[in-house]
C-alpha cells in the first residue's frame, strides 16, 4: 500500500473506488495521528425538549387523545418559552416512540 510505497494515491483511489483527494486525506490523517480511524461524530444540533421528555410522556398517559397542539402549548407553558412548533412536538413524540392514532395518541412500539 501507499506505506511501503508499493501504489500511488491514484492507483489506491482506482483501487478502492474513490477520490484522489479521499486518499489524500486519510493518508494525512495517518501521518498526523497514526490512524486512520475516522473522526468521532461532531454532533449536532441538541433536542429542544429533551428536558421536558418526562412531562411529555406524563401529559401523553394521563390524556391519550391530546393532539399534538395543546401537548406542545402544555409543553411550552412549563418551559417558558413563548411557543413550541407542531411539528417540533411530532419529531419529539417520534423519537421518544409516542405513535399517533387515528383518535389520539398512544404509547408502544
């Protein structure tokens, strides 16, 4: 391989179907760090109502047919903030496996 000088960044990028500049990369990732390990995930943005993930599954069990409207303004009054998106509180339910009925909601898988 490119170590023992035996292929070209080009021949390894043939090789292995990817770019020039993709070899380029992980060959300078291995000079600076030793590995050519990819890089931890960086993240992203953090839930919203993840604090209140507690309260949303309280409001959801003691009102199984509480649209997703009067769960996000529950939701934004205990929190304080001015107003929390609809579709904020689908993503939040999605995620914490709360499923939609036709006539409400409901837990489970």
């Amino acid at each position: 391989m490119i170590q023992e000088n035996e292929e070209s960044q080009a021949e390894i990028g043939e090789r292995f179907s990817v770019s020039v500049s993709f070899v380029e990369k992980l060959w300078q990732r291995f000079r600076a760090t030793g590995s050519f390990e990819a890089k931890p995930h960086a993240g992203g943005r953090e839930r919203s109502l993840a604090a209140y993930e507690a309260l949303i599954r309280a409001e959801v069990k003691a009102q199984s047919d509480i649209t997703l409207d009067e769960l996000a303004k529950k939701v934004a009054e205990a929190s304080g903030k001015q107003r929390i998106g609809v579709m904020t509180m689908c993503d939040e339910l999605r995620r914490l496996k709360l499923r939609r009925k036709k006539n409400g909601l409901r837990t489970g898988a």
